[in-house]
C-alpha cells in the first residue's frame, strides 16, 4: 500500500508504479492514473476520484484510528538511519513563522494541494521537518525504538521504514517545548496547503473553537544530525545559438576548467560540467558578496553562470533548465544532457547549517536548492478532518 510521495513522479510514472495494485496509495494521492490519459490535473473529477479511492480503502483495508497519539518513525538508507517523531504540528506556528520556511510555494501547487485536503478531508501526506538535535529528545526516542516496532519493511527502493507507537505522548510532547523553531525541510506546499486549507475550513464552520482537526498539519519531525542533503543538479537543455562546446569555452575564459574524471565537487564553490563530446570538467566560483544568500553554491551558479552565459533569468519558471535530485547520479544528468543537446552541472550540496540560517533570517533559498533522501513513505499515516 505504501507509495513514493506524489510529488516525486510523474503521472506516466505513477501510473506504471500502480499498474496491477489496487492498494497502491497512489490512487489516493495521484488519483488521475484511475481516469482516461490526457485527463486535466486540476479538474473537480480528479479529486472526487481520490476521495473515492480513499473512502474505499478505509473500509477495505484495516484501518486503526486510536485518536491522538505520536509515533516514531524511522526510515534506513544504506546503513544510515533518521529517526523522526509523527504527529500534528500547529499551523498557528506555521502561520506565525515558528516553522520556518526556505523556499517559495507556487499558487497552482498550493490550489492542487489545497483542494485535495479540503475534498478528502484529510491530509494524506506528512510533510518533513527538522529542528536543532536536543539531547532529552534523542534519548526518549532511542527508549521507544529500543522496542519491537508496530511496523517494520523494506520497499523496492532498499529503504527500510519501522514505525512505534508512543506511549507516553505527552511526555514526548512536552519535551518540544524546548525546541525554539521547527523548518520545514521538505514539503513547503503541503504545509502552505494546510494552512490554507484551515482558513477554508474556519470560515464555513460556525462553531471554530481553534481545537478541530484541521488546526494541525501532520508532520514527521526530525533532528538535523541525522539528516542528509544531497545535491540538487542542472541541466541546460537550450543553449539558445551556442553549442556545447561554445558554452564550455566561454567557462574556460571565464573561470579556467580542468579536465576530471570525478564528477562530484568535493567541497563548496567548487562545480563540475559536463558536454558531450568533452566529458567532465571542474570550475570554482567565489562570492562576489557577504550575504547568506551569496554564498550558497545554487545562488553563484546563477548569478555567475546561468543568467549571464545561457539566458537563465528565472530558473523557476524558465523552460531551458531542468533539475535533477541528487540520488539519481550524474548518469542521469548526461543522459539528460545528451539527449537536449545542452550541459549539465554538478553540485555541492546544501547544509543544514545553510538552511537554518536561511530560514532564520527570513530569506529565501533559490528554487531547487535542496534534495532530502530518503524521502518519507505516502500510505503509512493519515490525518483525517
């Protein structure tokens, strides 16, 4: 029943991962594969169809509804474990900025998420948070993962997801009162959505006393020692009238290349580029100024590389660039490359320390400047309202 998130596939990909599976959480969360190809996204049909799917795995598959309750939830990628709590975080917060956001949400993104909690009246997928690693945290959830978990598999990606009931809830709660500030880390439309979709909510209900279900967003909260980063690549698929070549040697007068068989920059301000034909080549990049901004590596590539050189003014809105998440190698983004004609850069991923000092002075990361891995399991919780 467990599925990859919505947002991390395509309609054609979600349809093949679902193909054969009537269980499969993505005709909930993707609930287009179940109507004709070509069907609009956004239309009243595809949502009523989710609700649908939704009311029917409730009633056909066990379903356990306790009432409030946290649980821990830990997902193991290659060795390399992230233990995060489960429960229901204030979109009072949210709205007040105690979660903290690093990245811009788009209205059509926020519409589609919005109306699929709003006609399900649910939230369906959690979304990702971290916070500064407390010591009395770690120690009450190693407690509770020392135990048997209620839940325990691996999926076909190799990931193994375990989940535990909370016993003591509020005791676990309460030691979250120590916590300053929450981030959102992943899932900044689900989150935008929820407290969109609370304002909805609010204002057709006479009796809104602040307590109701849909005040709280259903969150996986995770402390920022256990969570990794991974780079989050470009791919240039319009050179506009240069070629590869050209773009490569413009690189070269401006920065100098050297030749390298290691893909991978090993440290910040330091890229790779790849063309076909020339194979990969390192370049370095310095700040031309002092700011938080300034200095993440996905702001020097486009101020310094994709706006002046190849006409990349918006990255989030401009066709020529295509982004590619870190846990798909840099395979991927020669294929890409070679395929378009274009070129392809590899990066330095984010830190953590870079998101929270981003979002603690109330900036705003580039588009696409983080790629959390591994990613959480769709299908394991729900929030109904």
């Amino acid at each position: 029943m467990a599925s990859v998130p919505y947002d991390v596939i395509s309609t054609p990909e979600a349809r093949a991962l679902a193909a054969g599976n009537d269980a499969s959480f993505l005709h909930v969360i993707r609930p287009e594969i179940d109507l004709p190809e070509g069907q609009d996204l956004y239309a009243d049909v595809v949502y009523e169809t989710g609700r649908a799917n939704l009311e029917r795995f409730i009633s056909s598959i066990p379903f356990t509804a306790p009432g409030p309750q946290l649980l821990v939830y830990r997902l193991v990628q290659d060795g390399r474990a992230q233990i995060g709590v489960v429960g229901g975080c204030s979109v009072d917060e949210y709205d007040a900025g105690g979660i903290a956001i690093h990245e811009r949400t788009r209205p059509a993104k926020e519409d589609d998420r919005t109306r699929h909690v709003t006609t399900m009246r649910c939230q369906a997928e959690p979304i990702f948070l971290a916070y500064r690693a407390d010591a009395r945290i770690d120690a009450m959830v190693e407690a509770i993962t020392a135990g048997t978990p209620e839940v325990d598999f691996v999926a076909d990606d190799g990931v193994q997801h375990s989940i535990w009931t909370v016993s003591d809830a509020a005791t676990l709660s309460a030691a979250f009162d120590h916590v300053p500030r929450l981030y959102v880390a992943d899932g900044h439309h689900r989150a935008k959505s929820a407290s969109r979709a609370r304002e909805q909510l609010a204002a057709a209900n006479p009796n809104h006393t602040g307590t109701e279900a849909y005040n709280h967003v259903m969150s996986v909260v995770f402390p920022d020692t256990q969570l990794a980063i991974l780079p989050y690549n470009r791919v240039v698929t319009d050179l506009r009238d240069r070629s590869p070549g050209d773009v490569l040697a413009a690189l070269n007068e401006r920065f100098g290349l050297t030749a390298t068989d290691d893909p991978t920059p090993g440290r910040p301000q330091c890229f790779c580029v790849w063309a076909e034909g020339s194979g990969w080549h390192r370049f370095s990049l310095s700040p031309a100024r002092e700011g938080i901004l300034d200095a993440l590596d996905c702001a020097l590539l486009q101020e310094q590389v994709l706006a002046p050189l190849l006409g990349i003014e918006n990255p989030r809105t401009d066709p020529k660039i295509d982004f590619v998440g870190g846990s798909r190698g840099t395979d991927e983004l020669e294929r890409r490359a070679a395929a378009a004609g274009g070129v392809a850069f590899s990066m330095h991923a984010t830190s953590m320390a870079q998101l929270f000092a981003v979002a603690d002075a109330g900036e705003i990361m580039p588009p696409k400047s983080t790629w959390f891995e591994p990613k959480l399991r769709s299908g394991l919780f729900l929030h109904r309202i």
